[in-house]
C-alpha cells in the first residue's frame, strides 16, 4: 500500500505536449493530503479494529471460561444433589435398621420379662399352695390331737361317773339299811370330780377349744 510520503516524493517525466507541471503538482498535492487523511483513518481503524479483535478475543476467552466454569459448576450441582440423595437415603436406611434393631430387641426384652414374670408367679403360687398345705395339714394336725384328747377326757368322764353313780347306789343302800355303826368303809372309789379334773386339765368345746 502506498504511503503519502511515497506519493508526495513520485516524479514523473518530462514528455513533449505533456500535462502541465504545475497543474499535476497543485493536484498531487490534495491526492497527498486526501489520501493522508484517509492512511491515519485507515490506521487508526485498523488499530481500533485490532484493539476490538483483542476485546472480542478476551470476551471470547471469558465467556469460554464462564460457560467451562457454569458447565463445573452445573456437573458440581449434580454430584452435590447426587451425593446429597445417596446420603439421605443411606442415613434413612440406617435410621430403619436402627428402628427394626430398637423394636427387635425391645420385643425379646418384653418377652424375656413376661416369661420372667410368669415363672415367678408360677414359683409364688407353688410356694404359697405348698405352705398352704403344711398349714392345712398342721392345722389337722392339731385337730386330730385336739379330737383325741377330747375323746380320752369324755371317756374318763363317763368312767368316772359311772364309778360315780355306782359309789352313789351303794352309799344311799347302806343308808337305806341304817345298819348300826355307822357307815362301813366302803373301797376306796375314784377320786374327787375336782382332783380329776385338775390332773386331766380343762375339756374342749366343740370347737376344739379348752374351756378356762
């Protein structure tokens, strides 16, 4: 490309019945201004066209850069959102084992404490049905005795006072008869209803009781 210095510096020659010399120079000189005009045009577009090339080169390089960093941070949002997912159902699972394992052994520990329970109900009932028993057979036991002892005693009475009215008969038929001194001695009969009683002791009721 020519320069205006190039076009200011051409010289032409000479030739017979020519252009004017100072015509082609007066219009050379306005080509020269003309097209210096329009050279620092040209290079100061093309400087601001290099210096937009550059912006749109970085702008470029920039959005590159935020689509690279939007497309991380979309694929980043996606791992986070899958790793969140697989967390949260880990942690869920979990929580269910966790919750089957609490109930599981909250089960054998309420069955463990039922038969627990049962077997020493169990074990009262035996015992207390055992010491009812040996109440129940001490108690007659002791009937048994008390019976047998009131049925000696009654027999001792009924001993007694049929040598009794037997001492009795005899006593009223020596009177009867007045037979002169007195009254014989008469054979040494039982003793006293008194003396009996205190040596056999106090006889029981009905009910098995001693009377006072």
């Amino acid at each position: 490309m020519l320069t205006p210095l190039e076009i200011h510096k051409k010289e032409f020659r000479r030739a017979f019945r020519g252009y004017s010399e100072e015509e082609v120079d007066a219009f050379l000189d306005r080509v020269v201004q003309d097209y210096e005009r329009l050279y620092r045009e040209n290079q100061e577009l093309q400087e601001r066209l290099q210096k937009t090339e550059g912006s749109i080169a970085q702008y470029r390089e920039l959005e590159e850069v935020i689509k690279n960093t939007l497309v991380m941070a979309q694929k980043n949002a996606q791992e986070l959102e899958a790793n969140a997912a697989r967390e949260a159902e880990l942690i869920v699972r979990e929580a269910r084992t966790q919750a089957e394992t609490i109930l599981r052994d909250a089960q054998s520990r309420a069955e463990r404490l039922v038969r627990e329970a049962e077997e020493q109900a169990r074990n009262t009932l035996r015992a207390t049905e055992e010491r009812a028993r040996e109440l129940t057979a001490a108690a007659e036991a002791r009937v048994q005795a008390i019976l047998e002892e009131y049925r000696h005693l009654e027999t001792q009475a009924r001993v007694f006072r049929t040598r009794f009215e037997s001492f009795l008969e005899a006593q009223l038929k020596l009177l009867r008869e007045g037979g002169p001194g007195g009254l014989p001695e008469v054979e040494k009969g039982p003793p006293p209803a008194g003396e009996v009683r205190e040596k056999a002791g106090p006889s029981p009721d009905v009910n098995g009781r001693h009377a006072p």
